[in-house]
C-alpha cells in the first residue's frame, strides 16, 4: 500500500469543530487506500485521549504539543520576519518540522496532504520534498480574506496588524500553492475567490466541498429535550471564542432578540459552544438567551429547536453548523455570508436573511408555521449535496497517481 504524509495544524480529532470535521474525514477516507504517517499540532492535554484512536487508524502519529493563544501569539511576534505572515510563527514546532524533514529525506512517501496553510512551512523547503510524486495543499479557506475583513472594521493598531496578515498571507498562500501538484478548498465558491487572487494557480485549484455525516445527524434520532422553559428554542451553535461567532451572537443579541420579544411565544436564544467569551456569557444576564458552554453534545440542543439561527456578518468557507441543523431536519435561517458555499436553494431549503428587520420577520415566519416543509427540504438538500462519501470523490482523482 503507498505511504501517505498527513499535515494537520490541529489533532484531527474528535470531530466536534470545524476544522476538526473536515480533517477528520478526509483523513480517514485517505487512510482506507494509503498507510499515513501523520503530523499534527495539539493545543490541548486532553486532545493525548484521541491519540489511541489515530494510532489505531494510522502507520505513524507524531503529534506535537504546542501553547496557543497569548503564548503563540508573543512567540508569532518573536518569530515574525519581514513579508512572512505571523500565521507561520503561530503553528511552528521545531520538533515536528525535524519528524517531517526526517521522513521526506528517506522516501518515504507516495503522496503528502497538507491540512492549511501554515503546514505548508514544514515541506516547501525541506529535501526530498519534490521527489514526492502526490502532493496536494487543502487551503480550506482563503484565511487572508477573513484578516482583511477583520482589519476594515478594526481600529488602530489592530486594524494594522491585521491588514499585514491579510497582505502577507495572501502572499505566503500563492506561494504554498506553486509548491503542490494540486490546491483545493472548501467550496466553489472559496475555490472562485481563490484563483482569482492567485491566477498564476487556478489551473491547478479545486474544492472538495464539506460534507455532514448524516447517519450522525439525522432527524430519526431521539434525544431528550434539554430546553425546560417550554418557549420556542432559537439555537445556534459553534466555538465561542471564535471572532466570528462571538461577532454573529453579539449582534443577534443586540439587535435581532428585541424584535422578537413580547408575548407567551416569544423564543429563547441558546448559544451553544465550547468556550464562551468573556462578553458571551453576559448575555446569559438576559432571561430569554442561554449560554450553556461545552456540552457533550449539540445534538440534542439542535433536535428540539424550532430553528437555528446562523448571522454571521464575516464567514469564510462552508459552515459546518448550518449542514448539521439541515441534516436534522430543522429549519435554518442564515444571513449571506454563513450561506455561502452551501448547496442548497434559499426560500425552499433554508432561509436566508440579512439585516435585524429581516432575520426578524423569517424567525417569525418560521416560528407561526409559514414553512413547514422548510426542513425535510433541508435534510434532503444536505443528501443530495454534502454527503461525505460523494464529495470527497474528487480528493480521490488528485492523488489516485500515488494510491
């Protein structure tokens, strides 16, 4: 069987956040046709739990810990080089760097995938690197675009800082993808953005579009109801210390819950996420929204909800937590950004919305019964276009020289 090398910046399990999802599927899906070796970066003590499991799955795992946050940021700083994004700095391990320098310089591999960017750092330059006849850089998104995004609403000096990263990681992106046979990302849409940023590779760009694993979320199952209240339930679910999300709840808070207020119907707002902010858990001072922190499972909270709510204001590549609720038959609303990338049709699968007055007036909708078919068209819009097993048919075209 041929060997592959897997690069992931985070352990690729379990499969309970974004960048986990996809990582973890297209890992095990590679290591039904090659015996991998895997590399792999862990913020957490607890991530050493999951390490049977990859060991289990894989010839090799060489997973490195690493302190992130304010640690990585002052060590990104210290790291920092003149053109060279801080991203690079932030994902360095010298010990991992060596286990891969180790591995190319003895032929080791038929095929390398790198999961992001910033892994990229660990083969462009290392030997034996161009002797690998397979090799191909999951960007997944277009990160520099969420960067400049953050900078056009930040202030000084942050809106400084931010713009540097989107300009040289912009730069380091173009050129991680000259280094790879083949660059993919999450969407068509993400793959669009990217080859015209970089039209020196669109030739050799493509997208793997996320899937949901839809025998895990199914409306079939049973749960029990964890919302005690008895009004109606608008969840939304995803890591609370992520900018995005914290923006997106922070928002919907402040701007879309006083519409929605008055009256024995009135919904509950349920933030559902691992490690809420600081300004995330004082909404839990308002008695119609709850923030529960990590739970062992969001299932539950998404069963029993008359919606999901999904307003992000800046998204970047395909959100994980709108294939979820749709997989369990519940009707979604999102604003434009979350929706993009998604396979499906607004105003029959899901409802798009943007703006208070909008979002408003189609939770309303929902809620008095003006879609009732609103879901199963979502569950059977997540069939058709995000089952695992059938997106990731186009990984297998890319590397099927080296399986």
């Amino acid at each position: 069987m041929a060997r592959l090398l897997f690069l992931a910046h985070r352990l690729p399990y379990p499969p309970d956040k974004g960048d986990r999802i996809r990582s973890w599927h297209l890992l095990e899906h590679l290591a039904r046709r090659f015996e991998v070796d895997l590399g792999c970066l862990s913020d957490d003590p607890a991530d050493e739990d999951h390490l049977p499991r990859l060991r289990g799955l894989c010839a090799a795992v060489e997973c490195v810990p690493v302190r992130l946050g304010l640690a990585a940021g002052a060590r990104a700083l210290v790291r920092a080089r003149p053109g060279l994004p801080l991203t690079l700095g932030w994902f360095h391990a010298p010990r991992l760097r060596a286990w891969v320098a180790h591995g190319l310089a003895a032929g080791r591999y038929d095929a390398a995938f790198a999961y992001s960017s910033a892994m990229a750092q660990y083969v462009l330059a290392a030997p034996g690197w161009g002797a690998v006849p397979a090799r191909v850089l999951d960007l997944v998104d277009v990160d520099s675009e969420k960067w400049l995004a953050y900078a056009a609403e930040a202030a000084m000096p942050r809106r400084q800082i931010w713009a540097r990263e989107a300009r040289t990681l912009l730069a380091y992106e173009r050129q991680a993808a000259a280094g790879f046979d083949h660059t993919i990302l999450v969407s068509e849409p993400e793959r669009d953005r990217f080859a015209a940023l970089a039209p020196e590779a669109a030739s050799r760009t493509g997208w793997v579009d996320n899937g949901v694993d839809l025998a895990r979320f199914h409306p079939a199952l049973a749960f029990r109801n964890p919302y005690t209240l008895g009004r109606p339930a608008l969840v939304f679910t995803g890591t609370m210390d992520y900018r995005p999300n914290i923006q997106a709840v922070l928002w919907f808070a402040r701007e879309v819950m006083p519409l929605l207020r008055g009256g024995d119907a009135a919904p509950e707002f349920h933030i559902v996420g691992a490690r809420p902010s600081e300004a995330v858990r004082a909404l839990a001072a308002q008695p119609d929204i709850h923030v529960t922190g990590r739970v062992a499972d969001t299932r539950p909270y998404i069963a029993h909800a008359a919606a999901a709510v999904a307003p992000l204001l800046i998204a970047r590549g395909v959100q994980n937590k709108l294939l979820e609720a749709m997989a369990m038959g519940r009707p979604v609303i999102a604003s434009s950004p979350a929706f993009e990338g998604i396979r499906a049709t607004p105003g029959r699968d899901l409802l798009v919305a943007d703006g208070a007055a909008a979002t408003a007036q189609a939770i309303a909708e929902v809620l008095c019964g003006r879609h009732p078919a609103l879901g199963a068209a979502g569950r059977l819009a997540m069939e058709r276009g995000h089952d695992w097993s059938v997106t990731l048919r186009r990984l297998d075209a890319l590397l099927a020289p080296a399986a």
